[in-house]
C-alpha cells in the first residue's frame, strides 16, 4: 500500500474520531497567513469537515500564558519560534504531542518532531547582495567584513542574536564552536571587538522588509536576510543573491495550548500540515524550507535549489542554538542595545 492511500486512511480514521465542528489556528499572519490558508487551512476543511478559524499574533508567549492560567483557553494550535516552544514546554504552557500521530520521525529534519512542538517550516539567516551593483559575489561572513574589496554600507539584524554569531563566523571560529565560545565572558568580547571594525559601514535592520529595500535602493552592499524574503525579492524580478555559507536555521513550530478542547483534532490538523503535498504548496508559496524531507521530490528543482533546505545549500548552515539564547539570551541582548546605543 503506497504512503498516499496510508496517508487518505490515516485522515479518514481521525476524522471520525476528532469531531470538533471548528479549531482555530493562530500564525504570525502577513504573507505566512495567507499561505497557511491556501496549503493547510482550506484543503483540511475540505477533507474533514472541521472548519478552521485562522487567527494572528506576534509571537508573544504572554497571551498564551495568562489563557493557560486562567483555563480560558481558546486557541487550538498556535505557530511559535524555537526558542518560545523550548520555553513554552518547559513552563507547562503546551500539551504533550503524541508524534505518533504526526508522522515517522525518520521523515522529517533533525529538530521537527519534540515532546511539545512539530515543525512546519525552516527558516534562515542568510547573507544577501545586489548583483546588479556588485561585480564580485562575496562568498561569507569574512567578505561581510571585507570593505576595501567590497566597499559601501552593510545591514544586520539589530539585536544579539544571530549578530554574534555571524561575528564570529566572521572572526574564522567554526560552526561547530560558535556556542562554546559565547559561552565565555572572553568569547563575547571577541564578538563585540568584531563588530567594532564594522560598526561605523552598519545600518541596522529591524523589520523583515527592509533588508530587501536596502538593497533595492542601493543604501547597502551586503545585508544579512531572512530566506523567505529573498525568495520572494527573486520571484519579483530583483537580481538578488543568497550566499548560504554561514547561514543560521531554525524551525517554526505548531503547539497546542495547554487545555486545548480540541486536541484530537488539532494533531489531526498538524499531522495532515506536514505532509510532503501540503508542504509543497507551502514552500513553494513562502520560500521557506519544509520540515519534511520528502517535499523536496514534489518541488520543480530550479525552485528547490533556491531553498534553505537544498542538501547543497543546508550543508554550509548552522543550526541555531536555542538552549543557549534561552539562558543566555536576556545578558546577551542587554549588552547589544548598550553597545549599539554608543
């Protein structure tokens, strides 16, 4: 029996036992919502009858919190980062997943599947560049740092995270040292040292948008970038680049609220969210990679390749380390905002 009959029967039997008439559903909203609805939200409604009611956040673990605590839950399944659904799991603020009815853990990313969450995409830091303004395509972090072969303004992230990391990417430290060293009181100060020979060429982003407008208009050489907003610069028709040596990952998931009345259901809705045809609508849609590993035979490979997720492209990625910014993070981001401030 092939996976897609397994699959139409698994969906058949959980629909006859998650009879909830309505979940509802809350994303980050924007351009992810929107596609949420065309690869997820209409097609389950569809198959099982359950209508789904999409709602939006930004991201704020507090509205979650104070529903789990006053048992007023009214959210199904919410979209939260990595670093929310380690914190998330560990307070108490998500249900327990049973992964065996979201799939084989062999399908999926290192990292999709946990106690708490399911991942629904990849998403990444990556370097980007105008080609149409520079000759010379830079090839990492180290070319970042480089302004007399690559002369003009650049743009990072404002913030901690992910902006030490790519300093010391930049410094030569390898991916697989990059958490010892923050560790240190020593490696944060090789971070910021690294950061100062830039300081004065840096014109901080803060909104996802604008990496993209900076290159547009010319204001930047180099930017560093979330994939999703290349890709779609790249459908536009923008001769913009991704170089993905140094690039940093990390997964977006879907949790349940803690208390959920819905929770049969709302794994049935997660479950049928991963899978690689869904996926495939979804990344093709948003640019960002797919959790599930089989997706990537359904896409058109010239859109595959231009993916997070490509093999070629993932091997020359890091991990984020979300354990790290969750102990480390506030320290961290408070050093940040001092040191840009000056």
């Amino acid at each position: 029996m092939n996976t897609h009959v397994i699959s139409a029967l698994l969906l058949s039997t959980a629909a006859s036992i998650a009879t909830a008439n309505e979940i509802t559903v809350v994303s980050f909203g924007g351009a992810g919502k929107d596609v949420q609805t065309t690869a997820f939200y209409k097609p389950f409604e569809k198959i099982t009858g359950n209508k789904i009611l999409a709602g939006e956040y930004n991201g704020e673990m507090g509205r979650i919190k104070v529903m789990v605590d006053t048992q007023s839950v009214n959210w199904d399944v919410v979209q939260v980062g990595g670093a929310e659904l380690k914190t998330g799991c560990e307070e108490g603020l998500f249900e327990q997943l049973d992964t065996a009815k979201i799939g084989q853990p062999g399908d999926f990313m290192p990292g999709t599947l946990s106690d708490c969450g399911a991942g629904v995409l990849v998403w990444s830091t990556a370097m980007a560049y105008n080609a149409d303004k520079l000759t010379t395509a830079p090839t990492g972090w180290a070319d970042f740092w480089d302004t007399q072969k690559f002369p003009g303004k650049r743009s990072l992230h404002k913030g901690a995270k992910y902006t030490l990391e790519i300093a010391l990417m930049a410094d030569g430290v390898p991916y697989t040292d990059i958490y010892t060293v923050l560790s240190s009181k020593e490696g944060v100060d090789r971070a910021f040292r690294k950061l100062d020979q830039i300081k004065g060429n840096l014109q901080w982003w803060e909104a996802g948008a604008q990496p993209m407008q900076f290159l547009a208009s010319g204001d930047v050489t180099m930017t560093s970038a979330f994939n999703g907003r290349v890709f779609a610069a790249q459908a536009a028709g923008t001769n913009v680049h991704a170089i993905w040596q140094g690039s940093i990952y990390d997964i977006d998931s879907w949790a349940i609220p803690k208390g959920s009345k819905n929770k049969a259901a709302a794994e049935q809705f997660i479950a049928f969210s991963l899978r690689p045809e869904q996926q495939k609508v979804h990344t093709e849609k948003l640019g960002y990679g797919s959790t599930n590993l089989r997706t990537e035979s359904l896409l058109d490979p010239a859109v595959a390749e231009r993916l997070n997720t490509s093999p070629d492209n993932l091997k020359q990625a890091m991990p984020i380390d979300n354990s790290f910014w969750v102990d480390h993070g506030e320290e961290l981001e408070q050093r940040f905002n001092a040191w840009a401030a000056k």
